[in-house]
C-alpha cells in the first residue's frame, strides 16, 4: 500500500476568506473561503513546514536550510536566510516584521521585510 500523500499545510488569515494552502512545492491562494484555490507563482525549492498570515494579503512561509518566502498579494519574494538552519515557526505583525525560528530554538528577526536577519539573544 503506498503511503498517503502529506496534508496540506493550510496558513489562514484574519478574515476567514483569504487563505494560502502548501502541499509539497505547490502553493495556492483562496479568496472566496476555500471554494476556489488558485496556483501561486512561487518557486519553493525546499520543504515549507509553518506559515502565518498576519493580513489577507501578507503570508510568510518558512521551511528547511533558511528557506523564508513572503508574498504581499500575489506577488511572492524569497528572502531566505544566509544561514542554512532548519525553521519550524515564523510569527510575522505584518510584510515588514517577523520573526522565525530555527529547530534549535533559535530566533531570528526582520524588520526590513527579509533583507537582513538578526540573530536574538536567549
């Protein structure tokens, strides 16, 4: 018996309409609350593993070797890390601010939309 595919990872908005769904390197867009998904133009390269979407038009995906990607509506921009850890959860207050963390519990955060990542202090 082949194994079953993996569930999608589904990141949700603040309005119940807007969502973004990740399965595999595919990631899709709904603004009608799930009766539609459309094909996002993104080129994941590795595994997304968290997501959060602090507005119906904000969402910050984060997955393996510093793997970060942002879309702003429909545009997506990869703003992946220098450093090659894997991250487990992004937590973002809007396009410009987030902050992700490594699996060794490492934060890192952006206030610059992803052009820079500083390492935080434990």
């Amino acid at each position: 018996v082949p194994p079953l595919p993996p569930e999608p990872l589904v990141i949700s908005s603040p309005n119940r309409n807007f969502r973004w769904r990740v399965t595999g390197l595919d990631v899709e867009r709904t603004s009608d609350g799930g009766d539609v998904w459309r094909k996002q133009n993104v080129a994941l390269a590795r595994t997304v593993v968290a997501g959060t979407a602090p507005s119906a038009a904000v969402c910050w995906l984060v997955g393996q070797a510093g793997s970060v990607f942002l879309a702003v509506g429909s545009e997506w921009k990869d703003v992946s890390m220098t450093r090659k850890v894997d991250l487990v959860k992004v937590a973002a207050i809007d396009s410009m601010n987030a902050t992700v963390t490594a699996s060794d519990g490492t934060l890192f955060s952006t206030s610059d939309a992803g052009v820079t990542w500083t390492a935080l202090t434990q």
